[in-house]
C-alpha cells in the first residue's frame, strides 16, 4: 500500500485528476437504531476513498453526502469550472434506490464527455451485478464496480492513470485498459464485457490498517449541506465541520473471532483480525480534533475486544497520550463495540479503557439465553459486564435480535423480548436497539433463507425494496402470525424509551454520565415516534394481506465469469447459469 500511494503521487505531478465522490442515502430508513448519527456523522468508508485520493495527490476532490444534499444531480455537477474526471458512488444495499438514481442521472451527460462512473460501497462488495441493467444496450449502467476496499481503488487508479492519454477522457482510457485485460490484474473489480459480467475476483485486504491514507484528508473534502442540485465553489470550510457532523466514524479495527451464521463480517474479512496501532489510531484523533473541532468518535470496529493483547496495546497508548491531557476543545471521549463474553474477559482492564476516553460500548447482546446464538453471553454475565461498564463509567448500549420463537414476555422467565430489555434496562443500558432475523449478504445463512421459503417477497402487494433489508422490518419469519413480530419490536421500543425512563435516567441514573443518559432518552422517544410511523403500515399489511414467498436467491441476472472464463467469485446460485463448462477430465 505504502509504494502504491508513493508510484501515484508521482503521476500525479504530471496529471489533473478531478473527483467527485456521492454517498447515495434513501431517507425511508431513518428510523431506529440510525437516527441522529445517520445525518450527525459524515461515513467512514466515503471519507476513507476520498482521503486515498488526497494523499495520492490529486486534491481536487470533493465528498457529496446525499443525506446532506438530498437534491443533488450528477448531470449537473461541476468541479473546478468543469466536469469531474471521475465520479464515484458509494452506497449500502439500504440505499441501493437512491444509488440507481444516480447512476441513471449521470448517464444523462453525453458519452463523449462522460466521467467514468465508478460504484463501490457494501452494495458492491456483495452485490455487484445488481447495479448492471440485463441488457447491454441500457444506457443507464455503471462503467464499472469495485467489490474491494481502497487498495482496490488505487490499484485500479494507478492501471487507468499509467495508460490515460493525453487527449483523451479517462472514461475513454477504462475503456481501452478494459479490452486490452489491463484490469483483470486487479482483484476485486467487476464490468460488462459485451453481454457478460468479467468478475476479477476477491480482493486482496490490507493487513496492516496503519498503511491507510490518513482521515483528516477526508474531512477536508466535504460539500457544504444544501438543497440545491450543484456543487458549491469550495468544499465545507475546516472550522465549520464539526456544526454538520460531532461524531466522527475511524476505523481502528476489522475482524471477529465468532463465527455467528446471520454475520457477513469474518467471511469478509477473510477470517482475519486486521487493525491499526495506538499511536496511529491515537494521531488521527488529535489531528482530526485540532483542525476539525470533532472530540467525539466512534470506532467502526466488528468487536474491539477481540484480541487482549492488542486492544491493551491501543487504549494504553490512548489513556497515556495526549487523548486525554486537558484541551481547549475538551478531552477526546469515544466509543465503540464489543461482545458480552470478551468485555467480561477485560474485566480487570475496564479502568484503562475508561482512562483511554472510552464512554460508550455498543453490546452485542443478541439473546442474552443463547437460545438464538450462542457467542459466550447468558443472563448472568449479561448482567455482570453491564455491572462492570457502569462501574467504570462506561454507559452500555445493548443491540438484540428478535426471533420467531421468542415471545414478547414469559412470566417469571428470561426469555421474553420485554423480559430482556427490563434486565438490560434495570442492569444500567443507555440505549436499546432490537432487530429481526433477517437475510444479511454474505453470510452462511443467506441462501438457505431464500431457498428455504422463509424470505418474503411481498405483503399485502407491496414488495420488499432494499431499503427494508435493515432488519427493523419482518421481512423473512415463519411465525403464523408475522405481524406480532413487527408489533413487539415496536413495544420493546417504547419499553425502554419514554417519559419515565427519562425522568429515571436523570434523578436515577445507573451511570455516571446521568446527562448524557438522559440526552439519549430525548433522541430515543423522537425516534420511536418515527420508527412506527415508518413500520405501522407494513405491520398492518403483514395482518390483512396476503404474504408471498420467494425461493430464489438474489443473483446477477447477467451471465459472469472469470478473466479465464472461469466461474465468477462474486456469483450466487440465484443467477443465471454461467457461460463456463469446466474441461472434460478436470478433477472434482
């Protein structure tokens, strides 16, 4: 990663590379557990392309959160008197309408003059033949997909930018590297080749996090929020950042050590723990504090915890570093996640990680009888970790997941939905997030939740989109009667969050940081307003309409394959069938 960055920036001196990068964003899924950080914390994963490419020397780049610009258009944007050379969308399989939209809108620019569209993102990485229409003619198509991180991207970058003409767009120059197969030495790409897809292969992840372009890049590149459909003249102003986003998102770690079936993360990881060093992680939040105002973060981790000796190595260097010296700004607080069993195991380092700025653990709880899966966790040492972070200072956050088997309550029992949230509740947690069991891409489950009927594809006549694939909505149950499914996640909700919950948290509260309890409290009832609004009519049509099932797998309905003409490494049996017969003689 390291010479890569260094070959770019030496292409760079001889080239003028214009960006615009649009994070896509469907309003329909603010609702819980997202609201307030969804629109109060620029992403992580946009601002992390977008720092790559500042490094790498080509600043003129800008960053367009759709939640922020919600009526920006591609078709007219223009950066630094012109159109951008490249544009970039990145979007999660929620927001995958709103990433349509713009693929579709910036296909409207005449060919000729066309920036090479490039998508990446979740949706990608999982998915990406989905953002490829089924006939080849369809002008409303992405030049290409990215299924990688930023080593992808650059790797990508530095094949385009090593054979861009003088004359000539980029877009022109992807298109010849891609007839000469300069790209299928890349792994992690995908694009339409005729009437198939040329699938490259898996990425190569980078495992030292410390080689990543710096954050405080990213933050520089943000567009200013707006209602119109262009760009501003210059990018949000560094004193003016942390007004649209107090929190921001770092990446410190990538990796879980559980193997739960429902969970995408260490199949894409590729079974590896992958993380940056204290004194890394502790510069980003220095630097990101002194030039941007933020104080407040919130580690992207998958579990914090999940290697002793090196989260010891991060948050000792944090707690003795300049984090938490006094500072005009205040002292740096984040947060993070973790699992029930590793932050009991860190039992006797709970005081460091209070020393290191820690103040807030997003739990995942799941089912605290380990009826649903089994990750360590039960009532009793649910109970007893929660007992330790308040303790110390640390408010819990708990994230549970509803199932068809479990009932809304059980008397004199821990195994209802509203049993486990009176524990958690009374056991000191902030916060509450309750989810249904749904299909997640990449996991082991995901195919068998299709193929075994389970998945719904629609209710009441009204199909399930992608922007209800969050797991708030019951949209794969066998329960005979779905609807309860829906309603208890709603009265689990105002369980937890109301009126005197609130007054509770404030005269009463199982933690040290009473205000901040009863901050969340306020958020909370807003948001519980606005989850049922949201989730009420589908709850009705999951009573009265009829509900249809679906067997298939979501699969790329364009054939794919290999650079060799191989199987596609990105293909899912829900496709259609491949054009590749393996050679006669091959062994099995």
């Amino acid at each position: 990663m390291t010479g890569l960055r260094e070959r770019l920036r030496l292409i760079a001196k001889r080239r003028d590379l214009k960006t615009v990068i649009a994070y896509s964003f469907d309003f329909r899924t603010r609702i819980l557990p997202f609201i307030y950080a969804d629109l109060r914390m620029a992403p992580a994963g946009v601002r992390a392309i977008g720092s790559a490419l500042a490094d790498a020397g080509f600043p003129k780049t800008r960053i367009v959160l759709q939640q922020w610009n919600p009526n920006f258009r591609p078709s007219g944007m223009r950066l630094d008197g012109g159109l951008p050379d490249l544009f970039l969308i990145s979007s999660l399989q929620l927001h995958s309408a709103e990433c349509m939209k713009l693929i579709r809108d910036a296909c409207r620019i005449e060919p000729a003059r066309r920036p090479l569209v490039v998508v990446g993102g979740p949706k990608t990485i999982y998915e990406p033949w989905a953002v490829f229409p089924v006939d080849p003619a369809d002008p409303a198509a992405p030049d290409l997909a990215v299924t990688g991180e930023e080593f992808v991207f650059l790797s990508l970058l530095e094949v385009l930018l090593s054979n861009w003409g003088t004359n000539e767009t980029l877009r022109s120059a992807f298109l010849r590297a891609r007839d000469e197969g300069l790209l299928d030495s890349v792994p992690g790409l995908v694009y339409r080749a005729g009437e198939e897809l040329v699938d490259t292969g898996i990425q190569r992840l980078l495992g030292n996090l410390d080689e990543l372009p710096h954050p405080a890049h990213g933050f520089r590149l943000l567009e200013a929020p707006s209602r119109g459909p262009t760009l501003a003249g210059r990018a949000l102003p560094a004193d003016r950042v942390f007004e649209h986003s107090p929190i921001g998102a770092l990446v410190m770690t990538f990796g879980c050590k559980f193997s739960c079936k429902y969970c995408p993360i260490p199949a894409y990881n590729q079974r590896q723990h992958r993380l940056k060093s204290g004194a890394r992680i502790e510069d980003e939040m220095v630097r990101v504090r002194d030039e941007f105002g933020i104080r407040h973060f919130f580690g992207a981790d998958d579990n914090f915890f999940n290697n002793r000796e090196r989260t010891l190595d991060i948050i000792r260097t944090l707690g003795a570093g300049p984090v938490q010296k006094p500072h005009p700004r205040g002292r740096i607080r984040w947060g993070t996640e973790a699992t029930v069993h590793d932050t009991v195991a860190m039992r006797e380092h709970l005081r460091e990680v209070r020393r290191a700025g820690v103040r807030a653990l997003w739990i995942g709880v799941e089912d605290m009888t380990a009826t649903l899966v089994k990750k360590g966790q039960s009532v009793d040492n649910t109970t007893e970790a929660f007992r330790l972070l308040r303790e110390h200072g640390i408010m819990p956050m708990p994230m549970m997941m509803h199932h068809d088997s479990q009932p809304l309550w059980t008397p004199g029992k821990p195994y209802g939905l509203l049993n486990q949230v009176h524990r958690l509740r009374q056991a000191g947690a902030a916060t509450l997030q309750v989810t249904m069991l749904s299909p997640a891409t990449g996991s082991k489950l995901y195919e068998e939740t299709f193929t075994s009927g389970l998945a719904y594809e629609s209710a009441g006549g009204r199909k399930v989109e992608h922007y209800m694939l969050d797991s708030n909505y019951v949209i794969a149950s066998r329960h005979p009667k779905p609807w309860l499914k829906q309603l208890n996640i709603m009265l689990a909700y105002l369980f937890f969050y109301n009126p005197v919950r609130l007054l509770i948290s404030l005269f009463r509260s199982k933690t040290s940081l009473w205000l901040a309890d009863g901050f969340l409290q306020v958020v909370g009832m807003w948001a519980v307003a606005r989850t049922i609004c949201r989730t009420f009519g589908w709850m009705m049509r999951l009573m009265r309409g009829r509900i249809v099932r679906t067997s298939r797998v979501p699969g790329s309905r364009v054939p794919m394959r290999s650079p060799n003409g191989g199987p596609a490494g990105h293909a899912l049996p829900g496709g259609v069938a491949l054009r590749w017969k393996e050679p006669a003689g091959a062994a099995r």
